[in-house]
C-alpha cells in the first residue's frame, strides 16, 4: 500500500478575518501534536515573480490587470512541484490564501468572467478542505483600518466577498464556513477539529487536479 499522504487545507476569507493568525496557529498545533505539517502563503513575495506582485500590491507598480492575474497564477505554479513532494512525503500543507482569492479578487474587478479567472490555476493541486473564514463587513470594519495595499477599500471587498460566495457554490469541492467572529482560541479549537478530520479522510486517497 502506498504511503500515507498529507492533507491539502486552503484558509480563505475576507481581510482581517484572521487568515494569517490562524493558518500559524493550525500548523504549530498539528506539529505538536506529531504531523508533519507546513505553512505557505500566496503571494508568496519572495520569490522574482512574488516581488514583481508585491511591488503591484504596495503601488509602485502598475500591470495590466489580466497581467496580474497571470502573475498570481504563476507564484502558485512555481510552488507545485514542491507542494505535491511535501503532500506525498506525508506533510500536509496549509495554505494561506490559494487560487480562490485569485479569482474572487480578479472577478470583483467587474469585466472579467468566473470562468476565464479559473483557467490559469486548472489543474493546481486540489484542496482537501477550504476553509473560509466569514465576518461581516461591519465585524471586519471594527477590527481596525485597512492598510494601503491596492484593493483594502471596503467597497472593493464587498465585491470579492460576493465572488467568493460563486465559487462556493461549487459543490465538487470541500467548503467548510466558519464563523470568524468567534474569539482566537475558539476559531482555533474548531479549525483544529476539522482539519484533523480531513487529514484522516484523505490520507488514503490520491491528490485531485483543481477545477479538472
Ligand atoms: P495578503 O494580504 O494575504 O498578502 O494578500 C495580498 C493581496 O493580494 C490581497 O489583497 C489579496 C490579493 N490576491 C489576489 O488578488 N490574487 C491572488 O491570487 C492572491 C493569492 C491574492
Ligand atoms: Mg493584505
């Protein structure tokens, strides 16, 4: 029988929602508790596809916005090779953020079908799990300010977050909606819970192709 493989969890969420804070969270518990487990986050800035990203996210520089898309897509790519050795090693990888914020944030941009945003990330490896983390705009708006990244205007994320109900209607895929407005340590606890599920679920069962 072939190894046991690692689980594939995708956080998603609209900002302040606690993505970041929870995906940290997540994988520090599951290593303690003795899993193999891994964080990465998209964009991931570091990479020369990342900074060109980075430095469009932070204004400096302007693309054209199907450009963008590609970009996204791309720093998603360049992880694959990398993220399907880790999931068959037994190292379950949760990421903060994945394709689905790179087609609710594309979309929102109006002028732009669902069906064009998905093209690109056809394929990615398949979540075993996407959690998305919901709070109201009027929660999220109470959690501070926006920073002065392109796109943190409310307006903006109310359109994404609109976007990301579309795509959740796609029921091939394994949604789970929490509730973010629950303090740290609940989200936590129940993150926690399902995530352990899934890793059981999946460990016998091949790696999916997203939107295949
Ligand atoms: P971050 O705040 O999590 O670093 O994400 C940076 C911004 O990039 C955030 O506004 C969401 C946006 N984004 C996209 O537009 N497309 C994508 O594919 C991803 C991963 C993020
Ligand atoms: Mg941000």
């Amino acid at each position: 029988m072939a190894a046991r493989r690692g689980a594939l969890i995708a956080l998603e969420g609209v900002d302040r929602a606690g993505k970041s804070t929870q995906c940290r969270r997540l994988v520090d518990a599951l290593r303690e508790d003795g899993h193999r487990a891994e964080l990465l986050r998209f964009p991931d800035r570091t990479t020369e596809i990342g900074q060109l990203i980075s430095s469009y996210l932070g204004r400096e520089k302007n693309l054209e916005d199907h450009t963008i898309h590609l970009l996204f897509s791309a720093n998603r790519w360049e992880h694959v090779p990398m993220m399907k050795e880790k999931l068959h090693q037994g190292v379950t990888v949760v990421v903060d953020r994945y394709a689905f914020s790179g087609v609710a944030f594309t979309s929102a941009k109006g002028n732009f079908c669902l069906d064009w945003c998905k093209q690109p990330d056809v394929g990615l490896p398949k979540p075993d799990l996407i959690l998305f983390l919901e709070l109201s705009p009027e929660e999220a708006a109470e959690r501070g300010n926006f920073g002065n990244e392109r796109y943190e205007t409310s307006s903006f994320q109310e359109k994404v977050l609109q976007s990301f109900y579309c795509l959740m209607e796609d029921k091939t895929l394994n949604w789970k909606t929490v509730n973010a407005s629950k303090s740290i340590e609940d989200l936590h606890r129940e993150i926690k819970s399902i995530a352990e599920k899934t890793m059981q679920e999946v460990q016998n069962k091949p790696l999916g192709g997203l939107w295949t």
